[in-house]
C-alpha cells in the first residue's frame, strides 16, 4: 500500500507564520505536523509516499529529502497554482497502483489512525471530533451508509470527516471526474455511490487559526519524544515529561514542568518557569524570572526577563523586551475581517516581531509577522499592521 499526502496550499489564514513555509511544515512539539503524518503513516507499515507540494515547497523537500531517515521512499510532484485538493490529487496519483491512504499535510491525527484504515479491505474514512465545522464536512450516516455533508455547519461536538482516508485508485479516479476543486465537496456529489467503512481517530485536530495552534501543541506533546541532551545545572526542578535538545543549557532555579519540550541550543533562567504544555524552538534564548504557560515558542527567539506569557503563540525570530505580559482572556476579537470568540487565548505573534520591554498584549492579540510594538505599550487586537 502507499500513501498521498496534500501539502502544497499556503494556509493563507496563518500568514503571519507562513511566509516562507506551508502551514503542514508549522512545529507542534518541536516538530512540524507533517512529520508525525509522515511517521504515523510508516509506522502502520506504508514506506512508499507520495508527496505533492507546492507553496514552501524547498523547506518541505530539505526536511524530509528522499525519505530515508524516516524508514520510507518520497515521491516528490509539484502543484504550482493553488487549484485545490482535486487537482492535487490528481498529480498525486502518479505511480499509485491500487489502494492508498490520502492524507492533508496540515492535520494532526494520532499516528494510530492510519494503522485503523489499514484494517479494512474497502474505502474508509477517518472521523473525528471537531469543537468547530471542518472544513472536510460532516459524515452522516443515511441507511447504514456513510455520507459527506455540508448542510449542517453548526454541528459541532458531531462525527467530521478529518480528510483522511484509505481508497482504491478505481474511486480517486471517479472523485478527479467530478467537477469542482474541493475533496469534501466531490464526496458529497458521489453520494451512495461507493460504500465507505467509518474509523474514528483516537485525537484529531484541525489548525486553521493562530489559535489552534496552542490546543495543537498540547495534543503533540502526548508523542513527545523523550530526550535530556543539554547541560543541566544545579537546583533545578523537573517534573512529569521533558525533554532538552543538545547544546542546551538550563540555568538554575530553574522549575520544568512536563509535558515540556526544549529544543537544541537554547539558554533558560535562570529562576524561570517554563511548563506545562510548552515547546521551545531550537536557539532561542529564555531570561531570568520569566514565566511561559500553555505556549509555543518557536526558533531564533529572544524572551528578556521578568516576562509572563501564557496561552501564547511566538513566531520564528522574534523579540521580546523584559517585563512583557501576555495574558489569556476570553473574548470576541476581529481577525481578517471576521468576528470569532476565543476563549483562554494569550497572544498569536507572527514572525520576526520586536516587542518593546514592560508591553502588555491583551487576551487574543494577533500580529502579523513583522510587527513592532513600543515599549510599555498595550497591545489589543484592533491594530494588525507593521508598527504601533
């Protein structure tokens, strides 16, 4: 059996962390999301994938290379326009022989999803549980036989399909034949058509928003990958799943709480708080007495002392200044253009922003990459340009 796998669309809604790297490449436990699709499909015993790309498409290809140091062949083809998923099955397709497992590049699923799939000997699609409408749509269950649908987007807490499935090449075939770009959308025209066994994921998540992050990575952490590389000094604290990268060092008075993970050649503390439910990217620099909850950190970061940030998503190359707050909050906020309730979120900071010291970002804050914010400045959400 073989594997397909979509990663060749922008993620246009999380532009402030994906200007040079598609949305399936964003790191979730210090890893990116395609890489526990890529590990979770090799696990169930596929080693033959297909890997369609397009946006970003060289930092996908420089992690992942020909496939050998994850027990697999990868296939590289190329969408160069983004003309949706049908179309990206299509070139996909290439070389497949029969039956294959078709997956987005941009869901985190548990990796024993696709040893489920691999169970039955017909089409099968994997399900979850969504706190919104999936982009995917709904299946519903009509006379025995399950069915896509789009009629009910305020079903939430209901069974969604995560865009996963296994199918035979004489389906993906028919699915191509269907006219439109969207994969839900020529489900549910094929309607009744082919029968499909129903599996439900163990844990499911969809990122679409800057704020899914944060749920993300809490869920990534349950495969956190158990390693203590760096240099620990004395009086420091560990508690419950941590790992730490090579070259690190955490400075003492320290206290880790798992689950935890800390990249390569980064320097915490020291008398810091870091946990639980965090990630910390690879050289990225954590000061004295400063307290991170609930949050990604991602590389190249600098967080000056005395800061507090909780619920928070921090981009690739950014600055923050000493004494920084950001807080979660639980309220309405205005994101391109659209009103969504968030709900214990901190602040969402994209790429290579400078935060001055003693800022104070509100509750669902969102800056897009390379915002600057002044120093003893409060931060609220209305503003989401380049300076303030």
């Amino acid at each position: 059996m073989q594997a397909i796998i979509l990663t060749a669309g922008e993620g246009a809604r999380l532009s402030g962390w994906t200007s040079n790297r598609p949305k399936g490449m964003l790191n979730l436990g210090n890893r990116p999301i395609l890489e526990y699709l890529v590990r979770g499909i090799t696990d169930s015993g596929i080693n033959e994938i297909n890997m369609v790309v397009g946006y970003g498409k060289n930092s996908v290809m420089s992690y992942f290379g020909d496939g050998t140091s994850f027990n697999c062949k990868i296939n590289y083809f190329f969408q160069e326009e983004r003309t949706g998923t049908l179309e990206a099955l299509r070139i996909g397709m290439d070389g497949i022989r029969d039956e294959f497992i078709l997956v987005p590049g941009d869901n985190y699923v548990s990796s024993k999803a696709f040893k489920s799939l691999r169970k039955f000997n017909t089409n099968v699609l994997l399900s979850g549980q969504a706190e919104r409408w999936s982009k995917w749509g709904e299946i519903e269950l009509v006379g025995g036989k399950a069915n896509i649908t789009f009629e009910n987007p305020n079903a939430y807490g209901r069974i969604h399909f995560t865009g996963i499935m296994k199918i035979n090449k004489s389906l993906a075939s028919r699915l191509i034949e269907i006219s439109g770009s969207h994969l839900g959308e020529a489900l549910q025209a094929l309607g009744s058509e082919y029968p499909f066994e129903v599996v439900k994921a163990d844990y499911w998540h969809n990122v679409v928003y800057p704020w899914d992050l944060i749920s993300g990575n809490s869920m990534a952490l349950r495969d956190n990958l158990l390693y203590r590389s760096g240099k620990i000094e004395k009086n420091v604290s560990i508690r419950g799943d941590v790992s730490i990268g090579k070259g690190t060092i955490i400075r003492s008075g320290t206290y880790l709480q798992g689950p935890l993970s800390i990249g390569e050649s980064c320097d915490i503390g020291p008398n810091s708080v870091i946990g639980p439910s965090v990630s910390i990217g690879d050289n990225t620099t954590i000061g004295a007495f400063t307290e991170i909850v609930d949050s990604i950190v991602m590389k190249n970061c600098e967080i000056n002392s005395n800061c507090s940030l909780k619920g928070t998503v921090v981009g690739d190359d950014n600055i923050f200044g000493s004494h920084c707050v950001a807080v979660p909050s639980t309220r309405n906020i205005l994101y391109l253009g659209q009103e969504f309730s968030i709900s214990n979120r901190g602040a969402m900071v994209g790429d290579g922003c400078k935060i001055g010291s003693r800022a104070v970002l509100e509750g669902g804050s969102i800056l897009l990459n390379n915002a600057t914010i002044g120093e003893g400045e409060l931060y609220n959400a209305v503003f989401q340009g380049d300076s303030i």
